[in-house]
C-alpha cells in the first residue's frame, strides 16, 4: 500500500510545474481603449501579441475606459486589484482631468493615491505622462507634465516617455479629433513604451 503511495506521489513529480502566468494591468483612457479603431490594432492588443510572440509568460488586462479620469480609476481601483492580482500596473491617465481643467494638485494627489494603493499589493508601476494641445499654452502644459515627474520621483516608480511622442505633431498619425491616434500609429505608441516597459516584464 504504502509501495504504491510512493510511486503515485514520484508520478505526480515527474511533471514540471507550470508557470503561473503573470498580469499587466492597464489603468488607461481612451487612448489605452483604442478609441476609434477596432480594439485588437489598439497598442494594449498589440502588447500582449508581442508577448506572446517573445514568450514572456505575461497576460494583459485592459481596464481602460475612454473618457476616464484619475477620480474614476480611484473609485473602481480596489476591485480591479482584488479580481486581478497584477504584477504590472501601467497606468496612462490624466488627460481627461486636464481637458476638463481639473486643478493640477487634484491631478497629482489622485495619481499619488493610485500609485500608493498599487504598491500595497507589491505590484510594479509604469506612469505614463500625458500632455494637453497646445492651445492650452506652453506654460500651464509644463505645469502639467511636472505633475508626473513629481509623482514618479515622490513614489519612485518608472516614468516612460509620452505615448504619443513623434504622433500627436503629425496630422496624419491623427483621427480627425486631432486628439486619438490613428490604427497606423498604435505600433508607434508600444514602441514608444516598450524600453521602460521591457525590464520591468522580464524581472
């Protein structure tokens, strides 16, 4: 009896253990919900394409939501983080609190919150800066923009370069809102994260 015991638990020993596979949670607006294009060219479909492509053991989560501020991430945060358990939290939020002329320290103090919450769970962070048109004026975007150097280094979590960094000035990379990317530049935005994002997934 005992005999058989032993060779069932060195059978069950024999299989290699499977990985449990890791989750990149992405907390974004509508340029993470690929507003006005079809969802799987969107750069977040594209992401997870690409790691499968390169085995990385990653699944991703999109829980972006076009329209979505900081406040909104805020009330729906907790429940996302229990159902979801990610490793990785992207989070490209901000415009919209700019857009709708949310003040600035409101902006930072529910970025800061965010974070703050995400690292309770022990989960990495990547904050992806935003920037508002350039009607609103050269001044008041600096001001914007600091909001996530300031968050960043307060929080010390990784800082990637702008989304659409060599889109936004090309009108053609641009829907006709001049705020959403086109399907073609959705490969140009991924690229545009994939060096801070990289280490962090291959940790």
């Amino acid at each position: 009896m005992y005999y058989r015991i032993l060779i069932f638990i060195i059978y069950l020993w024999s299989f290699p253990v499977q990985a449990q596979e890791k989750t990149i949670l992405i907390l974004g607006d509508s340029l993470s919900a690929a507003y006005g294009i079809p969802v799987e060219d969107g750069w977040v479909s594209l992401l997870g394409q690409r790691l499968v492509r390169q085995s990385l053991g990653h699944k991703v989560v999109n829980a972006s939501i076009s329209g979505e501020t900081t406040i909104g991430v805020k009330t729906r945060l907790d429940k996302l983080l229990n159902s979801y358990n990610p490793e990785l939290v992207i989070i490209e939020l901000g415009a919209n609190d700019g857009l709708r002329g949310f003040a600035l320290s409101e902006i930072e103090n529910n970025l800061t919150d965010i974070v703050s919450v995400i690292k309770q769970i022990n989960a990495v962070v990547l904050l992806v800066p935003m920037q508002l048109p350039p009607n609103y004026g050269a001044a008041y975007n600096q001001r914007f923009m600091s909001i996530y150097v300031s968050v960043a280094e307060k929080q010390d979590i990784n800082l990637s370069p702008f989304i659409l960094k060599d889109i936004a000035q090309h009108s053609e990379l641009m829907q006709a809102d001049g705020l959403h990317p086109v399907q073609e530049a959705q490969a140009i935005m991924l690229d545009n994260l994939w060096p801070s994002l990289e280490p962090l997934i291959i940790k």
